[in-house]
C-alpha cells in the first residue's frame, strides 16, 4: 500500500500534540536562558519568556508569537493546530531564516509539496493569516513585503451531498438506539437537529431546556465572540427529550456532554451506518446535510437555512444552501 507523506506528518504532529515553541526545528527554537548573571555575580530571574518580535525576527520566534496571537484572539483550537501544523512544515522546508527573508520563492516550493489542491489551499490560508499577523498586529513588515502576496488559492468546487433516505435515516437511528445511549444521543443531534461535529463536543447539559418535555428546546451558544452570529436555538421533540434522560442518567455527563475527541464521532457514524447496512458513505456532515434538506423539503428559502445551519451569510454558503433546496424540490417528470 502506498503511504501519503502528507497523512503521516499529519499523525505524526496530532500524536506528539506538542506546541509549537516545542517543535524540533534546526537550529533549536530561540530560548533566552532561564536566568541572567546580574553585575555581582548572582543569577536573576525574569528572562524566562521568549523575546519580542524585531525586524530581524526569525520565522520560529515569529511563529511561537503567532501562536499566542491566536490563542488569545479566541481563535477555535482546531484552527490554531491546523495553523501551527502548516508552519511548522513550512519551517521544515525553508529553515528558521529571518522573516523579512522569506521569498516567494519559498512560498513557491512549499506550496509545490502540496499532493492535493484541497491541502495546497489550507497552507496558503495559514501563510496568508501568519503574514497578515506580521504586517498589521507586528508591523513587521510591509504589505509590499509579504511574499505570500502573489499566490491565490485555486478554486475547489463544493461537493454534492448525499443526504440518507427515509428509510436509511430510519434505521440509522434503530442502530444508534440499539448500539447505547450515547450513540442515540450523538445521532439524534446530528441527524435530527442539524448540529455540527464541533457544536456535538461543545454542547453542555444546561443548554438543554426541558421544561416542556414536550417541547424541548436546544441552545447552541459560542464561547468566542468571533462566533456569536452562529449561536441559535432549536425545537425538539419528546423523542429527544427520553433520548436526552436515558443518557444523562446512563452517563452522567459533568461539564461536556458528550467528551469524546472529533475522529470518535467520525467512527461511531461509521460503525452505526454499517449496522444499519447503509453502502453509501456516512459523516457527521452528511447527517448535517440530511437534515437541511429535510428542512428545505418544508420551505424554508436560503436565508432561512443559513441562519437554522449557524452559517455566515456569504456566497459559498449561500451557494451550499441552494443545493439542499434543489435536492429537495420534487423529482423531474
């Protein structure tokens, strides 16, 4: 079997899960020492951080505060690894050069390492987020300076969903309700309220309302402000709410209320969808779309969509919920 370099450098980083100050790199990232020698002789204190940004900052010390920069603008952290991730194979490429080095002719190879345009795309994201960084917040350099402004990423066309039949949708929830609570629970959520992977390991047991047993109701909240475009809340049903109970009772969930890491949900839909004996492949986002185009089914226009799927209102999202509005028009005769 053929291995992919790109999936195991991939592995490699999400096992070790290091930061990115910690990333082997040659030379080694810049450390001051921990201690200093004041005039007397004696050590002090006080130089355990790393330096401020200079203009003749090397691309580890820029990337460390970079990092931090991400960190604490509420970034979600699966985007802060995905950044740190390319940056440090960029690194790996180029060597820990000084910034206002950095060519694009080193962009131009880096990017050249891509085995896909999906991959190709996401380096020129975080290269582009990296020296947006450095000419607004660090003014490090200058616009005219940033190498990476020359490439565009190339154009990928949106994938088609294939939403789950009726019956398919019947008795992926038989499996999940067979297999524990947990997966009831985990495939109530995505294939009946429309939720995302991250919204499923976000959720907590207070943001579910059971006043009405009847009528629940399901709060979707963000804690970055970045995000609060995308807060909303659903109508549920009392099949959710005995599912929700059972659950709660069976694992007694403390602060998430489902703590699993994101690939466990991938697998768990994998596993259910093949208990079901569903052949067409099964994610967390094609529940998400099954249940759009469910929603589409009942009239609701794009606008409407958008703001039920907690998406931003731009072109590519509108364009996504025009085609669950096309799936669920009535068949051509």
């Amino acid at each position: 079997m053929s291995s992919n370099p790109e999936q195991e450098r991939r592995a490699a980083f999400d096992t070790s899960r290091q930061s990115v100050a910690d990333i082997p790199a040659t030379p080694q990232p810049e450390q001051q020492a921990l201690f200093t020698v004041d005039t007397n002789g004696k050590l002090t204190p006080g130089v355990a951080l790393m330096r401020e940004l200079t203009a003749d900052a090397t691309l580890t010390l820029a990337r460390y505060w970079f990092r931090r920069y991400l960190e604490q603008s509420g970034h979600p952290k699966n985007t802060i690894e995905s950044y740190s991730y390319d940056l440090a194979l960029f690194e790996e490429r180029i060597g820990p050069k000084p910034v206002p080095q950095i060519s694009a002719r080193d962009i131009a190879a880096f990017l050249g390492d891509s085995t896909t345009r999906s991959t190709r795309k996401r380096r020129l994201t975080s290269l582009n987020t990296f020296f947006k960084f450095l000419i607004v917040q660090c003014k490090l350099i200058t616009e005219k300076e940033n190498p990476a402004a020359g490439f565009y990423p190339e154009h990928i066309p949106l994938k088609t969903p294939q939403p789950l039949f009726a019956d398919e949708q019947e008795r992926f929830l038989a499996a999940a309700a067979d297999e524990n609570e947990r997966s009831a629970l985990i495939a109530h959520l995505l294939l009946r309220l429309g939720f995302s992977r991250g919204e499923l390991l976000t959720i907590r047991k207070e943001h579910v309302d059971l006043s009405d047993p009847e009528h629940p109701v399901v709060y979707i909240y963000y804690d970055s402000a970045r995000y609060r475009n995308k807060e909303r809340k659903l109508a549920a049903d009392a099949t959710f709410a005995d599912i929700f109970t059972a659950y709660v009772a069976a694992y007694d969930p403390q602060e998430r209320l489902i703590a699993l890491p994101p690939q466990s949900i991938n697998k768990i839909v994998e596993r259910i969808a093949a208990t079901a004996a569903i052949e067409k492949k099964v994610t967390p986002q094609s529940l998400r779309d099954t249940w759009a185009v469910e929603r589409a089914r009942e009239g609701n226009d794009a606008g409407k969509l958008i703001g039920l799927l907690g998406l931003a209102d731009d072109s590519r999202n509108k364009m996504s919920v025009e085609r669950y509005i096309k799936l669920a028009s009535p068949a051509l005769s």
